[in-house]
C-alpha cells in the first residue's frame, strides 16, 4: 500500500513538474521573442553604425 501511494506521489508531482516546465517555456519564448522584435526595432531607429560600435582599447595581433 505504501508503494502504490508513493507511487501516486511520484506521478502526480512528476506531471506537475513537467506541466509548469512547459508553461514557463512558452510564457519566456512568447517573452523573448517579443523582446527581440523591440529590441530590432529601436536598432533601427539608432541607427546601424552606431549600434556596431565595440569602444575599448585596440592592439594588433600579428600572426609568425
């Protein structure tokens, strides 16, 4: 009797992870996928050469 319950346990704890596991995986690709449609849209607005920037120091690398 106390394997079957704990089985029941298992199960029912096991579903839920998985269940809320989904949710969470939509709900942050929904989330990001909106974020990155702003995000592409006020690199427009800035304009291109200014969002490519990279500032910081610059040495040259040779190869021998």
């Amino acid at each position: 009797m106390k394997q079957l319950l704990a089985t029941i346990v298992a199960l029912f704890v096991g579903f839920f992870v998985l269940v809320s596991s989904l949710f969470f995986a939509v709900g942050l690709s929904i989330v990001g996928f909106i974020m990155s449609k702003t995000h592409n849209r006020k690199m427009k607005e800035n304009g291109d050469k200014e969002a490519r920037i990279i500032e910081g120091e610059y040495s040259e690398v040779t190869h021998s």
